[in-house]
C-alpha cells in the first residue's frame, strides 16, 4: 500500500518537474517567463544538507508539544540517543515519505522507543500548531502500531526564530515558496548522541532496520544494542553519501586477527596450565 502511495507521488513529482520544465523554456521566450524560472532557481538553491557532524544541537531551544506544553528540546536528550527529523506536517509529498519510511524501519526494530532511543519531529513552518502534530502523531502510531511506545515519539512545533536556529545547527537548509506556500527542503533524519552531538545522517525516504539499528547502536556509543550488534558494527563502516552501513574487509580482517590471537593466547594458557597440573602431580 505505502509504495503503490509512494509510486504515485513519484509520478505526481516528475509530472511537476515536466511543468517547470515547460515553464523554463516559456522562460527563454518571454520576460515573465525568465522570472519565474530564476525565482524557482533561487529557492532550490540553497536547499540541502550542511552535515555538521559531532557538532551540539542547540538543546535550550523551546517547543510546543502534542499536548500543548512548552518544552526544551534537551528534555530528550540525557540518557539516550534520538532519531531527529525536520519537516512540516502539510507537506504534500515528501515529509510523509520520510516519516513513513522512518517508521517502517523502526517496525522492524527490537529496540524501543522510550526505552532504548526518542524520536522527535520538528515543524518547519511556524503556522503549525500542538493540534496538527497531535493528529499526526496518533495517525502514525497507529498505522504502524506503536501506540504502546507512545512516550518515546515527540512531534514538536513552534516559532519561526527557534526553527531557524535548530535548522541552522543541524544543517537543515530549506526555503519557503510564498507562490505556493510549500517548502522546498531535503529528505532525510538525523542521529543523535545522548549528549546532543550530531553523530550520522542518513538521507533519503527509506531507512532500512539494519541501517537505523547500527546507527543507534553507534549513536549511542554501544549503551544500545547486544553484543551481536557491537561486533556488527566494529565490522561496517558508514557511507556519509549514501547513509548506509557497509561491511569493511578491513575491519572484518583485523577483528579476526584479534579473535585468532585471543584463541591461540586462550590455547597456550591452558597447555601451561596443564602442564603445570600434570608436573604437581608427578612431584607429589
């Protein structure tokens, strides 16, 4: 169902692009033409991901919550890692991809969220209020069925000056199209340490469990996840441009270096020991 939906909206946007396509070349022939295309190429100009990694999310920043409260965004921070994401809850098209694409890899996820990592959602337009992100949150619990993790999803909103400087920190850069009140912005979420620092960001509208579960292992500096997965990830590195974890032959190589040295040290203790044993016995 979300992809026949994903489909569709693939096509409505290359059907969008064949309009502004035609609008440029209405633009090399007339005045009002040339205009347009140039604002349009204003707008997508400065939109697009600045990744300021290991820098702090500005954590003092205020927000309105689902229930109407005032909260500071360091209220999820502290003890666990946080799946970050900006977008608005009007967006035709592309926030919702994300935020589904999202919530499908968490479904897969054995980690919870409240327990193990927060997610929160950050309006970019300020006309949004605790009504629209109250909806929109109990809308996505329940298509993927995470009421019972409630807690640990936070959908935000809040004034222009707060979003500007969260967006700013997290190289969110974005413009706002007063022709058709849209925002043109990248597609993507962020991972960040408990701390507030900016660990990985993993662009795109689909967001695979390993992917997300890596991230937030590492994000959260092995306090999430098993043992199974620590190893996994002393095995991977992370592609910045492609937002995803791939095995390195290198690291797999090294930690089976490690392993064969631990065995052959256990080996050699042992027959010492043995043999230590077996003397003893002989003495006495």
């Amino acid at each position: 169902m979300h992809t026949k939906r994903f489909l569709l909206k693939v096509l409505l946007g290359c059907a969008v692009l064949t309009m502004l396509s035609s609008m440029a070349e209405a633009g090399t022939q007339s005045p009002e033409g040339a205009a347009i295309n140039s604002q349009q190429a204003a707008l997508l100009a400065n939109v697009g991901w600045t990744q300021n990694l290991k820098d702090k999310v500005p954590l003092n920043l205020t927000f309105v919550d689902s229930h109407g409260k005032t909260v500071k965004l360091g209220n999820y921070f502290g003890s666990k890692p946080v799946i970050l994401t900006l977008m608005y809850f009007e967006c035709p098209m592309l926030c919702g991809e994300v935020i589904n694409g999202t919530f499908q890899g968490m479904k897969g996820l054995k980690f919870k969220a409240g327990r193990d990592f927060e997610y929160v959602a950050v309006s970019i337009n300020p006309q949004e209020g605790p009504k629209l992100a109250a909806q929109q949150k109990a809308e996505y619990l329940k298509r993927y069925n995470m009421t019972a993790q409630a807690d640990g999803f936070h959908f935000l909103t809040g004034g222009q000056q707060n979003i500007q400087a969260l967006a700013k920190a997290v190289g969110f850069r974005y413009s706002y199209d007063p022709t058709t009140k849209t925002y043109a912005h990248p597609a993507g979420i962020i991972l960040v340490n408990a701390d507030g620092r900016i660990s990985h960001y993993l662009g795109g509208v689909i967001f695979h469990t390993q992917d997300l579960r890596l991230g937030l292992v590492d994000a959260s500096q092995g306090k999430v996840g098993s043992l199974t997965d620590i190893i996994l990830l002393k095995c991977c590195t992370f592609d910045p441009d492609t937002g995803k974890y791939n095995f390195a032959v290198h690291k797999l190589l090294s930690l089976g270096g490690v392993l064969i040295i631990l065995c052959l040290g256990s080996l050699i203790f042992a027959l010492t020991r043995n043999k230590e044993n077996a003397t003893s016995r002989d003495d006495s």
